[in-house]
C-alpha cells in the first residue's frame, strides 16, 4: 500500500498508532507542520521529549522577546519628546519594525 502512494516501502504513514507499536518500530519521524519538515531521529519516546523541550524554549523565547519590546517602547516613551536623546531612539524604533516584519 505504502509503495503506490510514493511513500517507499518503509514508510509507514498513519495518523494513529498506538505508542509502544512506534517506539518499538521508527527510527526516524518527520513532523510537517506550518508547511515545514522536521526530523527527529530516535524512537516515539524521544520524539515527544524533544517537542516538548523545543516548545518550553520556543515559549522562553517569546517571553523575552515581549520583555524586550516592552523596556523598549517605555526607552522611546521616555526619550521621544527630549531633541537630544531623540537620535538615541532611532535605533530601538527600527528593531521594533524589524520585530514586527519578522512576525509576519
């Protein structure tokens, strides 16, 4: 069945399996989510700890990119209206844009 759909004989392409059947038989997973292929070697096991671990660091990630983005918008706050410290600004504004342009 696997050999008509193009998929080689020793691929196995099921959305539902039990747990310790997958442990006991891939080697290799291929995750396509958000239009991207991601390989995981090891068993079903290791699968799931390592999505688990990549997703506490996705988390810690955004975190601190939201923390960033808030101590900059109180520096522009705070410098915008002083003509001085106004070039010093600059700088921030367009790592905000940029932060913005990458989310998109």
């Amino acid at each position: 069945m696997s050999q008509k759909r193009g998929l080689g004989p020793r691929t196995l392409s099921r959305r539902c399996a039990p747990q310790d059947f997958l442990n006991g038989v891939c080697t290799h997973i291929i995750w396509l989510t958000q239009n991207r292929l991601t390989y995981y070697t090891g068993n079903y096991d290791t699968y799931v700890k390592t999505v688990q671990e990549n997703e506490v660091i996705q988390q810690k990630k955004h975190e601190k990119e939201q923390d960033d983005i808030k101590h900059i918008k109180q520096f522009i706050a705070s410098c915008g209206a002083r003509a001085p410290r106004a070039a010093l600004v600059y700088p921030y504004k367009r790592t905000l844009v940029l932060v913005w342009r990458r989310r998109c």
